[in-house]
C-alpha cells in the first residue's frame, strides 16, 4: 500500500463513521468526528502559531495523558509535518539530547513541563492547557496542508538504547502504510474490534498500536493506569498489545473477551506462550509474538506456535521470532538478524543473534550486546539465561558481568519464582546441577542476587544498566558458601569489636573524662535517666567501632562509588562513636566557658552536620532498582 498519507486512512474512517467510539481513556470516550475536528483545530493554530515552514518539520510531543498525545499526532501529521513523541518523565538532559537528535523545530507540550523541555534554543512551545482557548477558536485544518510527499517523514521514533545510547530513526508515511498493509494481513483487525494498547506514548510499539486502531476503524483503549483483567473484561476487549511482563501480569485468569493477543517489546519464551494460549478460552484465539526495530518501524516478524513444524523438547529454553510480515524480509547474517523494512529498501541490522532451520521462524538466541568479556573469553549469557529460565525456584534471571559487559566474574540476578522456598534465591549446588553440561563449566556465575523484580525500561525491555552493580547483600557464591554465610563471619566480627570496644569505653569513662558520669548529687528518678543515657552512649560508640570494622563491605554492595562509600562509611562511624566523648566533655565543661563551649561546638556539632549530609547523599545516589530490591 503506497501513496497517500497515513493520517488520511483515519480521516476517512472520520467521514465514514463519525459517531463510532475512536478512543477509550481512564476518563473520556471520544467518537471519530470529535477525534478528527480536535486535531484539525490543533493542526490550524500549529500552522499559524509554529513559525514552521509549510511541511517537512518535526514537532515533539511531550505531555502526559495519551489523549493529548494522540490529538497531537494527528495534528502533526494534518499540518504536513513529522511528530517525535518523549516521555515527559525522562531526566530534562535526556529530554534535551532527544529534541536535538529528533532536529524538533517546535514542541507539544503542558505548561508545567516547559522548565524541563526548555534547552534554549528558542524552539517554538505550544501549550495545551494555556493555548487551549485560542486553539479551539483555530478553526478546522487547512484544506491545502497536503502534507509532504508519501516519501516523506511522517514521524521520529527512537531506538530503546538496549544495545548503546538511543538513536532517532526518521519514518516516512509509505514505510507506516506499507507497515498498516502488512499488520492488517496478519491480525486482521476490523472495525467491530477493541484493540488495547499498553505501550507508553514514546515508543514504536505506540505509534503501532494507534495506526492499526484508528486507520482499521476500531476503537483504541489507553489508559494512565496500569491496565487490570477486570478492565479488559468490562470494556470488552478484544485485541490486545502488551510485554511479557505485563502479559504474565494480567493474565493469571482467562480473559475471554479476547481473540487475539499480541506481545511486544522483547521476546516471549514459547513454554509461556503456550501457556498465555490457554488462558484465551474463545474459539480460534491467538497469542503472536511480534519483533521489530524503530527502524522497520516495528514491523519485523511475527510467531504462533502453529509455525513450528513438530514439537519442541525443552519449550522454556526457546524464544521464536517467526516469520516476516508480509512486504518484509528477514535474514541471518553469520548469526545476525537484518530486517527489510515493510516498503523495502535495505536491510538493517537489529543486533540481535537468531538461528533457523530450512524455511521455519527464526529462533531469538539473545542480543550481541549482552555478551561478557570475562578474562578475555567471551560467554553467551543468553545461553546461561535460558537453561535456567526452567528452574522450578526462578520466574526471571538476567546474567551479566560484575562491571556490566566485563568483569571477573558472571552475576545471575534472578527473581524468584512462586516455588522458590521464602522468596529466596536458588542454593548455588542446585544453580550448578541446573547449568552442568548446558553451559561450560567457566559459564556458570559466581553470584546469585534476588530482585523482586527486573528493571525495565519505558519500552518494556529489561534495562541492565539498571542492576545494582556489584551485588547487594543475600548474593549466593557458586563456590558454595552463601551470602549468608559471609554475612554471619561479617557479624561475628563486628560483634566482637563491638564488644571490645563497649568495655574499654564503660572502663575508661572515668580515666579519660574524670567525674563526668558522677550522679552522686543528682536525684531520683532523673540519676535513672542519665544512667540509660550513658548506656545508650556506650552502645552506640560500640556499635560505630563494629560498623568501622565491616560496614564498608557492606556498603559497598549497595554502591558502585567507592570514594563516596569510603566518606559515606567513615561519616556514618563517626555519627555513633562521637556521643560517648562529646557528652563526656560537655558535662566537664562550664557553662560560661566559652571558649571550650565553641570548641566543642566546632569540634563535635558542625562535624555531625556534615556527617549527616555525606550521609544524604550517599542515599541518594544509590542505584533505583537496589532499592526495590526486596
């Protein structure tokens, strides 16, 4: 399908059914008329209101509720330029880098995000809420804004940065119709259908999601809140666009509502595929697999298990990609898959391993990136990944070095599955016996941590930047001994010094500070008072000599910056041990003495403040997902 442009499949859907529900959100139900005149008024005042030239330039978008995201695309488009969704809670330097490399002369936005998308470079910004008076008054879109030519950019959509920084991929309006054709063949999606759409705004997978909706004349479902069974339910739909994640997530119950559900964004392990199979209890019901880069615009290949030519003997270690989507093509190169993009055109690289066999689906085989130099010798992690993805203690596992893509040792950082005994991770004996003779033997990782989940990133694919590097506390050794084991000789230690050093302080008190914790003279009940405070002193100057002892270990596994930790830990020793000397010579010290009182001031108070904010910042800096971690 070529010529034309992709906005103009919706329109006609607009003039052929007005009145028919286009979108569905958390608070509104809009109709197709009131969909197509909301972006006609906003594509009037963008031509007026932009400074932009007649066509060929790209606008971002950058609000929070879908609604207005997808108003906005519409506008765009209408106005003859290229939309570039972001996502408002990206860091503002993000933000700032992805407006450049999306070259975006103008931007979308709310008045409340401005300080954050504002880079100075005097971008043209339109407001939602402050403009929303003017741009209902802007009339409807101009009836010559024919828009660029089929070959033209119709939108930028940004790589996920998976495998390196995010990179801006211009797509015309012939690859998307090209893309509509191929994904109309294969989900044969109508006007009757309700198709749900998780993705956030930002990425590919959206951009897929509204075109097959609204040029097909069905009804989009968007939400703002994560989406519940019920909901997909009450709302009656009917395909459904999620990750695995979120597919594991909502369908622990069947769903019978639905005929057709497509999962997204990373790949699905076939063992849960056929599971998610089972849950869809109408007839002829579908699970897809469904791969694509920003590049083909998320039109790649796509796998039912019905592709396979016989059964498969170990469905948890298999992931397939399947076949392309009709007008595209998918190839190995020396173990490489490159896609053809649905118009045609070049292949591109994904950077994505695969295999085949014959003419049957391409099977996922992990990503090139996620490989670990350790000690110069390169480990498939993916492979380790997979033959552990079936212990009966593990629901996911990501491998990786100490130091990301290198290191001196292989880490698995597993969630535990809903067998695993307390939520614990697997012994390393039962780790070893699951990998011997899948993996070679250097192959199998020196440390398990658990996670209460993986991190993820907007697009849904887990983000290894994002693992607590090195290991928290619980990690399990492979050579047998346990976190917990070093975790009890940690203790043992600083339980020692503790008491060691809780003794000398009860017994020096007096040597070193002469008659300070004398309570002749002072009355009942409140020499009982001052007794427990001098205990409370003694203990805590007990607690920061163990904590000198072994903290910094401990601290270390939460952080990856060990002059900070260092600071961190000697602020934190010195936050406990200071009390016992500094209560001691406050009381030995006169009233109007001042100048020991400022001594003291200086000496004791204004060292615990800095304490106390090394200490902030340490905190702060931790990792995200070290602190879900639990």
């Amino acid at each position: 399908m070529t010529g034309g442009s992709i906005h103009q499949l919706f329109e006609e859907r607009a003039r052929q059914t007005p009145d028919r529900i286009a979108v569905i959100t958390d608070s509104d139900r809009i109709g197709y008329e009131r969909l197509d005149a909301d972006a006609g008024r906003l594509a009037a005042y963008l031509a007026t209101n932009a400074g932009l030239p007649d066509s060929g330039s790209t606008v971002a978008i950058c609000t929070r509720r879908p609604a207005e995201v997808l108003v906005s695309i519409l506008a765009v488009l209408k106005a003859g330029h290229a939309y570039a969704v972001l996502d408002p809670g990206t860091p503002a330097q993000e933000l700032h880098g992805l407006l450049g490399l999306a070259r975006a002369k103008a931007v979308i936005t709310n008045k409340s995000l401005l300080p954050r998308i504002d880079d100075g470079r005097g971008r043209t910004a339109i407001c939602l809420d402050t403009d929303a008076t003017a741009i209902a008054h802007a009339g409807p879109a101009p009836r010559d804004a024919a828009g660029p030519p089929p070959d033209g950019p119709a939108a930028v959509l940004f790589t996920a940065g998976t495998t390196g920084s995010r990179t801006a991929v211009s797509t015309g309006h012939d690859r998307l119709l090209a893309a509509y054709a191929a994904w109309s063949e294969v989900y044969g999606l109508s006007p009757e259908d309700r198709l749900l759409v998780t993705a956030p705004p930002a990425t590919t997978e959206f951009t897929g999601g509204w075109i097959r909706a609204l040029c097909s004349g069905a009804t989009l479902v968007l939400s703002e809140r994560p989406i519940t069974s019920e909901r997909i339910t009450v709302e009656q739909i009917t395909v459904a666009e999620m990750s695995p994640a979120t597919a594991t997530r909502l369908t622990e119950e069947e769903l019978p509502s639905l005929r057709l559900l497509a999962v997204g964004g990373s790949p699905l392990r076939l063992d849960e595929q056929l599971r998610l199979q089972g849950l869809l209890p109408a007839t002829g019901a579908r699970v897809l697999s469904v791969y694509g880069t920003a590049e083909v615009a998320g039109c790649g290949t796509w796998f039912e298990p019905e592709q396979l030519p016989g059964p498969v003997a170990n469905p948890e270690r298999a992931a397939y990609l399947g076949l392309p989507f009709p007008g595209c093509a998918a190839a190995l190169r020396k173990g490489r898959i490159w896609l053809t993009p649905p118009e045609g055109g070049d292949a591109v690289p994904t950077g994505d391993v695969g295999r085949r066999q014959g003419e049957g689906p391409i099977e996922f085989r992990g990503r090139a990136a996620d490989r670990v130099k350790i000690d110069g010798r390169t480990v498939d992690t993916y492979r380790v990944e997979t033959a552990l993805a079936g212990h009966p203690h593990i629901q996911d596992v990501v491998v990786t070095g100490d130091r990301g893509r290198r290191g001196g040792r292989l880490i698995a950082f597993v969630v535990p599955g809903a067998g695993a005994p307390f939520g614990a991770a697997p012994e390393a004996a039962s780790l070893r016996a699951r990998l011997t003779g899948l993996v070679p033997a250097g192959d199998v990782p020196e440390a398990v941590v658990r996670l209460g989940k993986l991190p993820v990133n907007a697009a849904g694919k887990v983000d290894r930047g994002e693992l607590p590097l090195p290991p928290v506390p619980g990690a399990v050794r492979a050579s047998g001994k346990s976190g917990a084991s070093d975790d009890a000789t940690e203790g043992a230690i600083a339980a020692a010094v503790a008491v060691c050093s809780g003794f000398l302080a009860l017994v020096l008190t007096n040597v070193i500070f002469p008659g300070s914790t004398d309570l002749t003279g002072v009355p009942g009940p409140w020499n009982v008072l001052f007794a427990l405070l001098y205990l409370a002193e003694w203990c805590a100057f007990a607690g920061g000599m163990g904590f000198l002892a072994v903290g910094r270990g401990v601290m270390l596994r939460r952080s990856e910056s060990r002059g900070l930790t260092a600071v961190a830990h000697l602020a934190i020793v010195y936050l406990l041990v200071a009390w016992w000397p500094q209560d001691n010579l406050y009381r030995l010290a006169a009233k109007t003495d001042w100048p020991r009182q400022a001594a003291l001031v200086y000496s004791f108070n204004v060292p615990l403040m800095i304490a106390a904010l090394i200490v902030v910042i340490w905190v702060v800096s931790l990792p995200a997902v070290g602190q879900r971690d639990r």
